[in-house]
C-alpha cells in the first residue's frame, strides 16, 4: 500500500513539473512562465536567438555539444539545420576541412520545409513520408554528435587526406549503417514519393535545382552516399 502511494505520488510530480526538453523558445516570457526561471538556462535559446545567430545560440551549441544527449535540445528539422550550420562555420574557423556537416546542413534545409504545416498537409501528403522525415534527421544528429563533439574540442586539425577520408567514413556510416533500416521500413508509395521528392518530380519540379537532382535508386545507400559526396558537396561555399 505504500509503495502504491509512493507511486501515485511521483506520478504527480511528474505531471507538476515543466517539460523543458525542447531548448528553443519562442519568447523570453514564455520560458519564464514555463520554467519559473527569471533568465535562460545553459543550452537555451530564443527563436529570435537562432534565426539571428546571436551569442545566445552560439553558446547554447557550444555547451550541448558538451554535455551528454545535447541532440536531444534539437527538435525540430529547422533547429537541425542551423546547428549544422553554425558547426561548419565554427570548424572552417578553426581550420578544418570536413565537409559533410555542410552537406547535412544542405539537406536539412530542404527538408526543414516539412516544419511548415502547409507543406506537410498540401505539397506533401504522406504521413509515412514525414514521420521518415523526423525519424531520420534525428537518428543522423544522435549518431553525429558524439563525432561532432571530438571534432569541435580537438587540437587534431583535419586537412587534406584525413578530412576526406573522415568525410568518406562518416557519410558512409550516416547512409548505410543508420538511415538502411528506416529506408528498409518504408512501403512502396512512400519510397516512390521520395524518389520524386528527391529527383524533383512533378510538383516537386522547382524545389529541386537541376545540379541537386537525385540519380539513381533511392533505395541504394552507396548510391545515397555518392549523390551527397559527388554532387551535393559542389553546391557548399567556401
């Protein structure tokens, strides 16, 4: 009986507490609100903060990359998108000469149009094709991460010969080791989807430059890998 009540007790608390696993706020009010707290915490921002690329957010990267699941601060394919962004500008300062990071980037930006409701609803409409989507960009961060992290605290500058192959590795491992088993999941009208998505078919004709048009099967991840590496690389500024 007592520890039925214990139960029922922490169930209530739990219920009590904030939910802050999203890091990202929409205004400074809102957060004090939610959270009781009078200013931001470490590993938090403000949209604001993200979309102007303010300290804010540049400090909030820095310190999730140190600290144990910081992916888990990123919830959406937009906030996604400008972590990687901020991570390869922060590499290239530093010297190195990675470059799938910006090739991650290029992808969650076109992606991150699936953030908009519209896009899902209307453009899309594929649930199946979402959910893979969300799944996916999130399995890539987690699995990216810890990699990021030894990156990003390094004295190992990664140039020439080393920064390739550690592309050619990560790229690989990214497309066939943790995107295979989702790509293996989905049903035939949602690969066919994404082929035309990808391919830039139909409606989806002028969201996709001709220099970004996907060739070959969808479903091949070495053919996934040499399209990032072969032919979205080349659209990265330098």
């Amino acid at each position: 009986m007592h520890l039925k009540a214990h139960s029922i007790l922490l169930i209530f608390l739990l219920l009590q507490a904030p939910l802050v696993t999203a890091q990202e706020w929409k205004s400074l009010k809102a957060y004090q609100k939610e959270t009781g707290q009078a200013t931001l915490q470490e590993g938090c921002w403000l949209k604001k903060d993200r979309t102007r690329k303010t300290e804010v957010w540049k400090k909030a990267n820095v310190f999730n990359l140190s600290v144990d699941n910081g992916n888990l601060k990123y919830t959406t394919l937009s906030e996604m998108r400008d972590f990687y962004h901020w991570f390869d500008q922060e590499i290239k300062k530093q010297g190195h000469e990675i470059k799938w990071i910006g090739i991650a980037e290029i992808v969650a930006n076109q992606l991150s149009n699936l953030d908009y409701g519209f896009v899902r609803v209307v453009v899309v409409r594929n649930k199946e094709v979402v959910d893979f989507a969300n799944e996916g960009c999130a399995r890539v961060l987690a699995f990216a991460f810890p990699k990021l992290k030894e990156v990003y605290f390094s004295s190992e500058i990664l140039k020439g010969k080393v920064a390739e192959d550690w592309d050619n590795a990560y790229g690989r491992d990214e497309q066939c080791a943790v995107l295979e088993p989702l790509y293996k999941k989905l049903s035939p009208k949602a690969l066919c989807k994404l082929d035309r998505m990808a391919k830039g078919k139909g409606v989806y004709t002028f969201a996709v430059s001709k220099e970004m048009k996907y060739q070959g099967s969808i479903e091949d991840c070495e053919t996934r890998f040499l399209h990032g590496r072969d032919r979205i690389a080349l659209q990265l500024k330098e």
